[in-house]
C-alpha cells in the first residue's frame, strides 16, 4: 500500500480508538505512534525515536526535573524532527511557543511537529535560521486526510527525508497556498489594481484609467472571468465525457446535456455572482428538499458554496468524541446547522454576500478568545434584546478550519443542551 492508503486505514483506527482516548499518554500510544510508524519510523528503536528528549538549554522545572520534548526522531546521529504532544481534547495551537523553546535550542532540528493526535501543526524556520517560525506551513486532520496532504507528507517520511531541502518544500507549500487563495479571490471579486492591469495589456482604454472607467469595466472584467471558468469546465467535460461517447460503440458523440448547461448546474455560485452584493440574499427555487444531510425549505436554493462549507463543519465536528450527527435547514435568508433532526441550531452561514459570515450561539466573550484575527460582532437575536449571539466574519472556506476550536465548542454545548433536556426558546423561529 501507499502513504496514503495507509493513512487512510490509520484515519479508521482513529476514529475507532478516539472515544477510549485519555490524557497525554494514552493520547501518544494510541494516536501518535502510530502516525509516526506510517511514515516509516522506527518507533520501537529508542536510538530512532527518543521519547522524552532533553533538548539543549531546556530549562528546569521547580521540582530539579529538565523539560523534555515528547519524542525527537534522530537521523544519522542527530535530532532531526521534534515532536510535541498534547491530550485529544486539548486546542493545539495553544502551545506553538512550547514547542519552540525546544525548536530554538537545537540547531540540527528543522521539522517541529505540534499534535493532539487528530491535529497535526508543522513548522520550520524559514524566516530566521534556528528559530522557528511563528505560523505552521502545513496543518491537516489526520480524519480527513487527502491525497493532497499524503504527497505534502512523503519528503517527511524515513525513506525521503532530507533536512536540507525541507525548507523548500515548506517554502512550496506556503507559496502555493497563498497563490492558490489570491487567484481565487481575484477571480471570484477581481480587485481594482487587477481590473486597471487587464485594462493596460489589453489597451481598451485611451488616456488615464480613473475611478470611473475601472467601475464601468468591473462587471466585464467578471463576467469575462465566469465565461472562461464556463470554458474551461465545459471542455473538462467533454474529454471526461468523449471516451465513453464515440461513435461506433452504440452512443452518440454528443453529451446527454449542453456544455452550458452542464457547467451552471455545477457552479451555482456563477448564476448567483449578481446576488452577491446583498448581504442576506433571498434565494430562488420552487419546492422544498432533502437529503442525508439536510433539508431546503420551499423558496430557498442550497449552493455550493453552502454544502462545501457544511461538509467541513461536519468534518470538524465528527473530530469530537460526542458522536452526534449534524444536519443543516436552508431557508430564504438563512442556513442554519443543527444537531440530528432537531430544529435547534447552534450556527447560522451566511454565503450569499462578499462579506461571509457565521452568526455564533454564543456572547462575545466567549468568542473572541477563540478566534483571533477574525473581525467580531455582537447581534442581537429577539427584538427585546435578551439574547445577544456573535457574528463572525470570514473571507473563504480556508478560513473555516482556522475557526475548528470555536465550532467544536458551539457543538459540544449544542450536544449538552439536547442531553439535558434544556430548551432554547427560539426554535420557533426556525
């Protein structure tokens, strides 16, 4: 099998094992071990993977003891990865610094790894040589690993480890990811400098570009954009479609449906680029639906966009040992995420306009701790005033995985007010 059949079967192990998960230790049996064993380590060898590693410089604890880092994977003689743990429950990206002290401390150390067993934080230093950075250059689930992250992993596997092209392997992957997010962005809102550079290779314009003319050319620009997205889809299809559609096998050349047509049942978010700019958008369809995950009640149109996003909030709260099945109500003006089939909610999604946002059930308070660098903003959910929720607000889907640690928290809260009984007095409103 490859990497990534393997950490496909170590994803179903997990799942199984994660409920029975206690504390640190159990944490690093259970979860971790085995993740660093698909990568080929030998976890059995002691001169291979250290547990417990004194790294130089490590300061005493007040009982005489010297901290130590979980496990340091030695190559050739040397540190050559740190990894740190912490307890399945416990938020990750609380405890980068502790991970850095260690980090900074040992020169022949170029991969730190951050872990509660299910999130995986990865650094280097690519900024300042020996000391580590501040963000991770890759973050992944191990419950939902893709094929992506298997080939992001495999220079970090025994076999093709190299620490010295591991900081261009970070390098690539950060450069790839941010490149990846602004071409989305401009394709899907195209900025003013982008417009003014179509403008000037194109020479559409004589004289100054102002304010006036880059507006007046905004809603072509992007709608030269969404036709050559349309393009591009409607030839993908066609070759994926050509090879069972020859002539002389029985079937016509010709796909079932037109090109156009094919292409806008795909990308719904395309035929309601207009509607965009209203921050609540009434949505168009004619009968209500359901399906495993949800319902769309009559008068509303559930988008792409809006199943995307479910799908990894449904991803980060399976993460949680409470085990309660999430499901969604589309309405005009909402998409509400609840648990099962109660019409409790716990989150509310607004996609339709350029500012997305969730609307918390939660205060203010309790929000922001868990979500920094996100603009937040109190809202008001009755007319008296008596219940005051969050709203947050985010640019893209990426953005949602920086959100797990408040999603995990409005979840669990969820499942305890539906095992308690407790009632939420606004389900009406649903």
């Amino acid at each position: 099998m490859g990497l990534y059949e393997d950490l496909r079967n170590l994803a179903e192990q997990i799942k199984k094992r994660q409920a029975h998960v206690k504390g640190e230790e159990a944490t690093k049996q259970a979860l971790v071990l085995p993740f660093l064993q698909v990568l080929g380590f030998d976890i059995y060898d002691p001169t291979e993977v250290k547990p417990e590693y004194i790294a130089d410089f490590a300061k005493k604890k007040s009982g005489g003891q010297f901290e130590k880092i979980d496990y340091a994977i030695t190559l050739k003689g040397e540190p050559a990865v740190f990894v740190e743990c912490k307890a399945v429950d416990v938020a990750v990206e609380d405890h980068d610094g502790q991970l850095a002290r260690y980090f900074n401390s040992t020169p022949s150390v170029k991969l730190g790894v951050l872990t509660n067993g299910i999130q995986y934080r990865f650094f280097t230093d690519l900024r300042n040589q020996n000391i580590m950075d501040a963000t991770p250059f890759l973050e992944f689930s191990i419950l939902r690993v893709m094929e992506r992250e298997a080939d992001l992993l495999r220079p970090f596997t025994k076999e093709s480890f190299n620490s010295a092209i591991i900081q261009r392997h970070a390098e690539e992957i950060i450069s790839l990811d941010k490149v990846t997010a602004l071409i989305h962005e401009l394709l899907r809102n195209p900025s003013e400098n982008f417009i003014r550079f179509v403008l000037s290779e194109l020479e559409l314009v004589g004289g100054r570009v102002t304010a006036n003319v880059v507006s007046r050319f905004e809603p072509i620009v992007k709608k030269s954009i969404q036709t050559a997205l349309l393009g591009m889809m409607t030839k993908s299809i066609q070759q994926e479609i050509a090879p069972a559609q020859t002539p002389g096998n029985g079937t016509s050349a010709e796909p079932s449906v037109t090109p156009r047509a094919s292409a806008e049942k795909l990308t719904p978010s395309v035929a309601t680029e207009s509607a965009a700019k209203t921050p609540t958008p009434v949505k168009t369809t004619s009968l209500a639906q359901n399906d495993s995950d949800g319902v769309t009640a009559a008068g509303a149109e559930t988008t792409k966009e809006e199943l995307e996003i479910f799908g990894v909030l449904k991803r980060i709260c399976a993460e949680s040992p409470l085990q309660v099945p999430i499901r969604y109500k589309d309405g005009t003006n909402f998409f509400a995420v609840n648990l099962g089939a109660t019409r409790s909610w716990f989150l509310r999604l607004f996609a339709g306009s350029r500012r997305k946002s969730f609307v918390a059930r939660l205060p203010m308070a309790q929000v922001e701790p868990l979500v920094s660098g996100f603009q937040v903003e109190a809202v008001p959910e009755n007319p008296d005033k008596t219940r005051i929720y969050s709203r947050i607000y985010f640019s893209s889907t990426s953005d949602i995985e920086r959100l797990r640690p408040l999603i995990i928290k409005l979840y669990e809260e969820a499942v305890r007010r539906q095992q308690s009984g407790l009632g939420d007095g606004d389900d009406a409103a649903e």
